[in-house]
C-alpha cells in the first residue's frame, strides 16, 4: 500500500509498488517467511519527478528499498 500523501499520481504509487515487488524479490530468500510491511520514509513529489515513468523515479525509489530491505536481512549484531 503506498499512500496518497507519499505519491499523489496513481501511476507513481503502482510503480513504486511495482519496484517494492521487484526488489523483495531478490530479498525474499534472504528474508524471513513473514508478512512484510514495507513503510517509505519520503514523498515522491509531482515537481522533483514529473514522469511516473522515468528512470530518475526508478532510481530513486529502488536506492531507498535496498537500503531498507539491506538493513531487513542484516544480522543483528548484539553487545
């Protein structure tokens, strides 16, 4: 689910979607089975990406998830 507050365009929120399932994907072995919530820290904003569809958007969004699910499967390191 990408709110509209992080997204306005419903083209924007299916490819952001689109780009969460493509990279948990390449995470998912490494992952335990579980449901995941996946919770994206800034908007995409109309003026800083005006196509849905560019490479710009892609780039941005896939950077933010690989950290995000880098960080998911790192091993906790304990004191």
């Amino acid at each position: 689910m990408v709110p509209k507050r992080w997204a306005r365009r419903a083209v924007t929120r299916n490819a952001i979607k689109r780009q969460i399932y493509n990279v948990s994907e390449r995470f998912g072995d490494r992952l335990p089975v579980a449901a995941h919530v996946v919770r994206l820290r800034t908007t995409f904003d109309r003026k800083q990406f005006i196509s849905a569809t560019s490479e710009h958007l892609k780039l941005a969004v896939r950077q933010e998830l690989e950290q995000l699910f880098e960080r998911a499967v790192r091993p906790e390191v304990r004191a």
